[in-house]
C-alpha cells in the first residue's frame, strides 16, 4: 500500500525570513532548550548555564522551556534582533517548518498571514523539512 504524500511533498513550499520582521518572536508559545542550546546560548550572553536556566528556563514535564506569554517578546529579542540568533534552538531555527503549521496546504497559508516569509524567497527542499521534523521531536 503507497502511502500518500503530504501536500509540501508534492509542491515545495516556498519561504524566506525576512530580516527585519521578528513576528515570530513575539508569537505566544514555548520554546524548549536542550543541553546544547542552554550550553550555547549562555556562552553568547556571559551566563553560566545555570544562571542562564534561573533566568530564562523552567522545568516543565523534565523538559527546559522558554515561555513567551500573550503581550510579551521571547526574552532573547532585541531591537537588533535575536540576542542568541547563531546559536538559537532548533525550534526557532525551523519555523514555521514545525508539524503544526504543515499539516495543509490551508494551514500553511494561515500562518502565512502572521509570517510574511511564508510564500515569498525559494523553495525549500522536501530533504530539508524532513529533516527539521527529525531533528525537533517531543
């Protein structure tokens, strides 16, 4: 029996960040850090991980997470941009390529209309959204 392919599949979405936009640092949510991004992010802004996980993170399920609440920007966000842009977590790095916002075509446009690189820029590979999903499990 062939499995069906799922609409990024058959038409590769297109999309590009645009660099002075943000919006999705100021969408309410969670953001989970793991050991190397806790390790990472807190070299860039002089912390100890510790310090950095006292200041930022909370255990939630035993998983290390971000909350960035309704009215609020993630906490990394400056007028520059993302404080911790090169060494952000997976999670940030592939939006909106996340299972959520891929499940339909219509899905895909929705978000679009919160983020404007959605539909603009390349192509982005079915390879490369594969392996964002690999790469951001639960």
């Amino acid at each position: 029996m062939k499995v069906a392919k799922k609409w990024w599949e058959k038409e590769s979405p297109r999309f590009e960040c645009q660099s002075d936009c943000f919006k999705c640092c100021t969408k309410p949510g969670i953001v989970y850090f793991d050991k190397t991004s806790i390790d990472n992010a807190s070299k860039v802004i002089n912390l100890s991980p510790r310090r950095f996980k006292n200041e930022f993170l909370k255990r939630d399920d035993g998983q290390w997470i971000h909350e960035v609440k309704i009215g609020n920007s993630c906490a990394f966000l400056t007028p520059d941009g993302c404080s911790i842009h090169f060494v952000k977590p997976i999670q940030c790095r592939s939006y909106p390529f996340w299972h959520e916002n891929m499940t339909s075509k219509s899905i895909w446009k929705l978000e679009g209309s919160f983020c404007p690189g959605i539909d603009s820029g390349p192509h982005i590979a079915v390879a490369t959204i594969r392996n964002f999903f690999k790469k951001f499990k639960l």
